[in-house]
C-alpha cells in the first residue's frame, strides 16, 4: 500500500529524514485502513463536506496544502534569519487532514458523509490520536492539532502557522471560485 501512497502523493519525498518518512507513510496507510479506504479513494473522495458537490479532492487538497507551505516556507527561510523546519511543515502538511479518513465514510448509497467516529470527533482530534499512536513527534501533531478552528486564538508553531493559511487559502479560495463567498 505504501508504494501506491507514494505514487499518488510523491510530495511525502520532500520528508528529508527517511525515519520520519517511513512514519508518516504508515500514518496514512492506518487512517486508510481505519476508514476502509484505499489510496485510490482519496483521489475521488470530497476534501471537505462543507462544500456542497466539492469539486477537489482530498488528495488535491492534501498536495495543494503541501505545495503551497513549501513554497511559503522557502520564501520565508530565504528572506529571514529565522528557519522553518522541512521536516516538521512538510510532515504536518502531509498529515494536517489525515483525521480525515476517518471521519469520513460512505453511505449505502457510496456517498461520502460523517462517520460515526467523524460525529464524535473532528479530524484534527483524530489526526493527532493517528499521528501519536504511529511515533509522529509532537511538533507535528501540534501542526495536526492546531491547523483548523480549534487552533484559532491558541498558539501555534511558525510551522503550524503556515500550514493554517495554506490549508485556508485553499479552500476559501476554492468557495470564492465556486461563489460560495
């Protein structure tokens, strides 16, 4: 299963260190097992429900996410005296909605709604239980933790801050697109 995450996701190479690699590749491999996905699932499955016929998928939305804080991060690191870390943004990126997969199911219908582990607990909750039980360090689950609403007014990593606009700005950007906005 590794491989066709990698193959669909190849951005999980910009993870620098190959241990911490190897853990965010099998955090991803339990939530997709967890919520009885495949890879290939996330190609076609909504990135948010609170889009109505969301046009972009999960996986576009987890790349754009990590993309866009690469970008960020090596504009950042090449104007300021104060360094990003790689490994911590592009890990947290990877995995902000790995929660996700879980949270998600499908209907008798093959819809994709709330699970009933989605109606107890948002995916950051989640993200961070699947980050934790798979030796993510806490940096990253701190990014995983803080990326959504549940971040707002607490503090946040230089690295989480990032990963925060990055994952807005794709999807208001997106509901702007659509005139959601």
């Amino acid at each position: 299963m590794k491989e066709r995450i990698l193959k669909l996701f190849p951005e999980i190479n910009w993870v620098q260190d190959p241990v911490l690699k190897e853990k965010v590749l099998a955090t991803l491999e339990e939530a997709l097992k967890m919520g009885g996905w495949e890879p290939e699932d996330m190609e076609k499955m909504p990135f948010t429900l609170l889009i109505p016929d969301c046009p972009a998928s999960l996986l576009t939305h987890f790349r754009g996410v990590v993309r866009m804080s690469k970008a960020a991060m090596e504009e950042f690191n090449s104007l300021y005296d104060y360094k990003l870390d790689n490994d911590t943004l592009i890990a947290g990126a990877i995995l902000h909605d790995v929660g996700k997969l879980v949270e998600y199911t499908r209907d008798e219908n093959g819809k994709v709604v709330k699970s009933a582990t989605g109606k107890d607990l948002r995916h950051p909750f989640s993200g961070v239980g699947l980050a934790m039980k798979n030796d993510i360090p806490t940096p990253i689950c701190h990014c995983i933790a803080v990326h959504a609403g549940e971040g707002d007014g607490k503090h946040r990593s230089p690295e989480a801050v990032v990963i925060n606009k990055a994952d807005f700005l794709n999807f208001e950007t997106l509901k702007s697109f659509l005139g959601l906005i």
